[in-house]
C-alpha cells in the first residue's frame, strides 16, 4: 500500500503535489477500480469524469448528474486510504454550485478537485476542441475562490485545468488563464493538450517555470518518454483512461468468447479468479494439513479485490483437495477430476 499511515488524504495529495520528483496518479471509475490502483501502488487516484461517465454508459457531457458522480466517488473513497482527485468537470454550475461541491467532497474525504474553464454542460477535450467555449476568465477565478473559501480543511486542494490550447487559444492565453487562476488561490494548474506530441504542455511549463505545480494528462502524447516530462519538471503525471480501457477490451473479448462458445473453458483460466489467490492458498494448506478445521473465511478479503459473494459462514470447507478451490459460491464439486480434457458436458445440469 503507498498511503502514508496517519497523513489524511488532503495532506497525501498535498505532498504529491509539492513533491519535487515526478509523481503519477491512475484513473479509476468505482470501487473496485479505484482498490486495484491502490494495490498496484500508486499514490493517487484520477477519478476521471470520462470514465466515471463511460461506466454508467453515458457520455462525457454531465450526463452523469453531479451526484451521481458524488455517490461513485463515495464507494471509491471508502474503498482506499490513498488521496482522490476528482476530475469536476466545469463545477457543475456557478461559483454556489462550487461551494456545496467542495463541502460534498470534503465530508466524503476526497482530497482534491480539478475543474476546468469551460462551460457546462462540458464536452469531453478530444472532441473539436477548438469548436468549445471557453468560461469568462473572472468568473472561472470567481468559482477557484468560491471553492477555496468553502474547503474547511487547509489542505484540500483545488486544481485549475487550463483548456486554451484544446480550445484553440495559445500559448499567450494559456499562460494568462493560469496566472489569473494561480492568483485567485488555486494550489495548482493542470494543462490539457490534444497534440501528438507534448509541444504545447513543454512550452507552457518552460514559460511558467515553478510558479505553481503543473500537472499534466499525457493521454495524447503518449509516445513521449516519462524522462523528458520528469526533467521538465512536471509535478503529476495522470493516467486518465487506462483502466476503463483495458476492461472494456477484456470485457468484450470474454463476451464475444462466451457468446461464440457457450461454455466457460477457454475463459476459466483467463480471468480474476473467484476466491483471491492468497485465499485459495490458504483454503488448500488448511484443508490438506487438517481437514477438520474449517477454512477460514476469506470474505472480505482485507487486502484484495473481493468482488465476488459475501461470506457464507455456514458453508462447509472443501472435504477434497481436489474439490474446486476456486468456487466459493457452491461446495458441490462439479470438477469430475483435475483434467480438463475429461470434462463431460452432460455431467452439467442446469439450475432449475
Ligand atoms: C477525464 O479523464 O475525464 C479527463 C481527461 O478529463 S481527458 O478525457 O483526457 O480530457
Ligand atoms: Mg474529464
């Protein structure tokens, strides 16, 4: 786990901040996501608009109403002790929508918001982007303000997103938008770039020097090397999109598999196993040293992605080594034996 034991989540996200290497954060879009970028060790999570968005099937366009947003952002803060950034969109509204945003996160232990001057309801940034409005600069200022006289924490932090060059503007006006947004309180700029290429996101950090820390989302120029972003003096890195993407691959591929199929062979093997590992391990070890002692029970898993049936207690441990140690959900073994080659069909019945 990288949270820091005892640091609360603003303070974690404040010090990622201000740290003076590199950091990076990942997205994540409900609890179960946001567990997994926790587990593979980052220090921080993006809760990103677009995902959250992608997940309830709707578009990156305030579809998703900003609670709906808020009651995401509750399972994946209850789920994890590293800091979250949410991705605030525009702030849903008016500098009062602001205020009783920043108070809805705060209770809720979310770190730090990140809103963007555009209007609402937003357009997701890869989408001609230079067709989008861009806000009023005072009114955007006001908003920063509103926010940061809301927070009752000191230390959770309001990022400015400048999207001058998705909407066309450029440099001049990105800088001129962050230093207003810089001056009006906010505790750090992120800069959006659409290009292939990290031109525009290089200039700006050349030109703004450590004024404040920039962060930056490297969705488009994803070929260029970490190393220049680090020697640039870049203050996060986020990895906007990645989760949901590779589940919506995997999801599809297993889909198409099991449509085609009709049977769960060539998948089994596949993916994340019903019991977690460490569990299974466990189960087998306790059933083979001493059959008569029951397992333990693994649900909730303290560390790990329990995203299967909640513990049944009253289940009987597995009697057989060879029983199917995967299956938490029924003791009837439905494995004639190890060999998958021997598998029978017919043995199969279905549930009535
Ligand atoms: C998001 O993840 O929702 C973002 C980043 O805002 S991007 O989609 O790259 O604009
Ligand atoms: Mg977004």
């Amino acid at each position: 786990m990288s949270s820091t034991p005892g640091l609360s989540t603003t303070t974690q996200f404040r010090n990622l901040l201000l740290s003076d290497q590199l950091e990076f954060i990942c997205e994540a879009h409900n609890g179960l996501s946001a567990k997994i970028v926790q587990e593979a060790g980052f220090k921080g999570i993006w809760a990103s608009g677009l995902s959250i968005s992608a997940q309830f099937g709707v578009r990156d366009n305030n579809e998703a109403s900003w609670t709906q947003v808020l009651e995401t952002i509750e399972f994946m803060s209850d789920a994890t002790t590293i800091p979250i950034l949410l991705d605030g969109d525009t702030g849903y509204g008016n500098f009062n929508n602001m205020q009783r945003l920043v108070r809805k996160l705060e209770q809720r232990k979310i770190a730090a918001v990140c809103i963007e001057d555009k209007l609402f309801p937003k357009t997701n940034s890869f989408i001609k982007g230079d067709a989008q409005p861009m806000a009023d600069m005072h009114e955007f200022c006001g908003k920063i303000k509103a926010g940061k006289d809301a927070q009752s924490d000191p230390n959770f932090s309001i990022i400015a997103r400048v999207e001058a060059f998705i909407c066309g503007w450029g440099l001049a006006e990105a800088l001129r938008r962050a230093e207003a947004y810089r001056q009006a309180g906010a505790d750090g700029i992120l800069i959006h770039s659409a290009l292939a290429v990290p031109d525009e996101i290089l200039a700006f950090k050349q030109e703004w020097a450590n004024r404040s820390p920039v962060i930056i989302v490297p969705t488009k120029y994803y070929a260029t090397p970490t190393d220049v972003f680090r020697q640039h003096g870049f203050s996060i890195v986020i990895w906007a999109n990645h989760l949901l993407r590779s589940s919506v691959a995997a999801m599809q591929k297993t889909a198409r598999t099991l449509k085609e199929q009709e049977h769960l062979l060539s998948i089994e093997d596949k993916v994340a196993p019903v019991t977690p590992r460490s569990c299974r391990r466990r189960k087998t070890a306790i059933s083979r040293k001493a059959p008569k002692t029951p397992a333990p029970s693994c649900w909730p898993h303290p560390a790990a992605t329990n995203w299967g049936n909640s513990p049944n207690t009253s289940r009987k441990p597995w009697s057989k080594s060879r029983a199917p140690p995967s299956s938490p959900i029924s003791s009837t073994p439905i494995m004639p034996s190890e060999s998958k080659t021997s598998w029978s069909f017919g043995a199969i019945k279905k549930r009535p």
